[in-house]
C-alpha cells in the first residue's frame, strides 16, 4: 500500500483540525511544530487564522504551497511566500453566500433594532413604558461597500433587491460592474448612508475607517463590519459611536479577540457578534471539499481551486 501524502497541520487554539477524520483517510497529518518533518514537507494545511509568519516559513525549508482555511489571509506571511515562489489558496468561494447573508442581517438588525426590541421585551419593559422608538428602513439607502470581492458582490446582489443604490471602493475600478466606484473612501462615506466593510486586511487597508471616514458619513451613518476587526479604528469607532457622531453599527469582528470594547455593551444601537458571520453547517461543509480538493489538486500537480494572486 502506497504511503499517505505527508501535510502538516498548523492549528492554534481555540481551532481545531476541520474534518479530520476525513483528511486522515487521504493523508498524513503532521503537526507543524514536529521538526522531524518539517524540513521535508512541500504542504502546509494552515486552520483559522493560525500565524505564518517568515520565522515558521523560515522552519519549512522544502514548502511549496499553503492550503488556507479562512477567507483573509492576512496571518500569513505573503511576502514572504512571493518571494520564495509559494503557492497560498484561501476560502474561496466557500463563505461568500453566508457571510454577505449575516451582513444584511446586522444591518436589518441596526436599522431596526431588533435586537434592542428584544431586550426591551424581555426586561418587561413594554407594559411599563409603551412602544418602542420606532427603527428606520432599508430600501432606498445609500450603500457603499468596501471590498467587492467575493462577499461583497453577493451583499451588493442582495441590497440591490432591496432598492438599495449600490457603490463601492475597491483596490481597483471593475469594469464588469455598473456601480459608481469610489477611490476615495472619505467620499464613497460622504456619498454613502451605511459602510459595509468586507475588504481584506493588509498594511495598506490597516484602520482603513477612521474618525476622518465616520465625520464624512455622519450622524446618521451606520456602519457594518464582516471583514476584520483592524480594518477599522476600533478606539476612533467606539469614541464615535458613543458621542452620537454616527447613528449605529453592527461588529462581527475586533481587533483584539475575543477582547470586545465593553463601552460597545451599554450602546442600544450597537449589534455585536463573536466573529461567526461565516459559519454555517453549509459553509462549513463547502470548506471541506474544498480544503480536500486543494490538497488533491496539488499532490496530483493539477491546477488549485483556489488561489490568491499574491502579485
């Protein structure tokens, strides 16, 4: 019986290996941190945001090619990986559907206080003091959305049949899109009523929305976040937020989690969540086969499903 192909798990908690079971009746799982394996292993299978810095990269003198499980790779050391010629894949497609779906619903949830009215409910507090302060409707508002990758396209697809008018910011202009682009991200805010950000997180994108961002959206701003946490200044965001400079936000992600600024839990017009804005049994399944078709792909020299342009 032929050996299994060797690949080398790098994992930190809280994370566990996806579907091991499966991956261990294909392959040889290694941990990363066995140095007995390390200088020989051409594929790294990298879980959550597990770091790949130029120091672990510098440990795995033979690899060629890191198998991503999350959508941003920012804990990876892509430079790095350029440099020395080595293929890195992502998620792909896998959470697009059920990210821009748990983005539309922070902001459904922000506008319309759902959350909020639930509390409300549930602290007895309607016989006591009437009807709830009435939330405000999403058709018609102005959205501008940073990042028209993968899930940004599909929460543009979606507020579109809201009556939503749609426009972006982007690292470039798409031609195949018909939505005002924006360069300038002070602009698309001054133009926008909601900022859904979904963007990857780089050096340059790095407090990307800051206080210059939010006093150009103003007041009545809302702003969502499904990206990563550090794409927005967190310090700049709750000091606004709480000064009523913009009217709310829904956060499915921060810079230091699971930290949580606890100024964010006395706010009534803030919906939080613990960064799952991907996670559904569905996702989770597509994942899979696509981790296992990656790893099959590049064992059998044939084309990744899904890699990153690291140009």
């Amino acid at each position: 019986m032929d050996e299994l192909p060797l690949v080398l798990v790098h994992v930190v908690p809280p994370f566990e290996i996806p579907f091991k079971g499966r991956l261990q009746s294909r392959f040889q799982l290694i941990d990363s941190s066995d140095s007995t394996f390390s200088p020989y292993a051409s594929v790294l299978l990298c879980v959550g945001p597990a770091p790949v810095s130029s120091d672990t990269l510098r440990h795995l003198p033979s690899l060629q090619c890191i198998v991503g499980s999350s959508a941003g790779v920012d804990h990876i050391d892509l430079e790095e990986c350029r440099r020395r010629g080595i293929t890195v894949t992502n998620a792909g497609s896998s959470f697009c559907e059920d990210g821009a779906d748990f983005a539309i619903g922070l902001l459904i949830d922000v506008l319309r206080r759902i959350s909020a009215a639930d509390r409300y409910v549930r602290a007895g507090l309607w016989p006591m003091k009437g009807d709830y302060p009435l939330g405000s409707k999403l058709g018609g508002k102005r959205v501008g959305i940073v990042g028209l990758g993968n899930i940004g396209s599909e929460i543009a697809k979606r507020l579109v049949a809201f009556g939503c008018r749609i426009a972006y910011n982007s690292r470039n202009k798409k031609s195949s899109v018909s939505f005002p682009y924006y360069a300038n991200i002070c602009n698309l805010a001054a133009n926008s009523d909601i900022l859904i950000i979904c963007c990857a997180l780089t050096k340059e994108t790095h407090h990307l929305i800051d206080k210059d961002v939010m006093t150009a959206l103003g007041k009545e701003g809302v702003i969502i976040n499904v990206g990563r946490g550090a794409l927005i200044n967190e310090k700049e965001l709750v000091q606004c937020l709480v000064q009523g400079q913009i009217r709310g936000a829904g956060l499915d992600v921060f810079e230091n989690e699971p930290d949580v600024p606890k100024e964010l839990f006395e706010l009534e017009n803030v919906v939080l969540s613990p960064h799952k804005a991907i996670a559904t049994l569905e996702s989770l399944t597509s994942l899979q086969e696509l981790i296992v078709g990656n790893l099959e792909a590049f064992f059998s020299n044939k084309p990744l499903l899904s890699p990153i342009n690291l140009e």
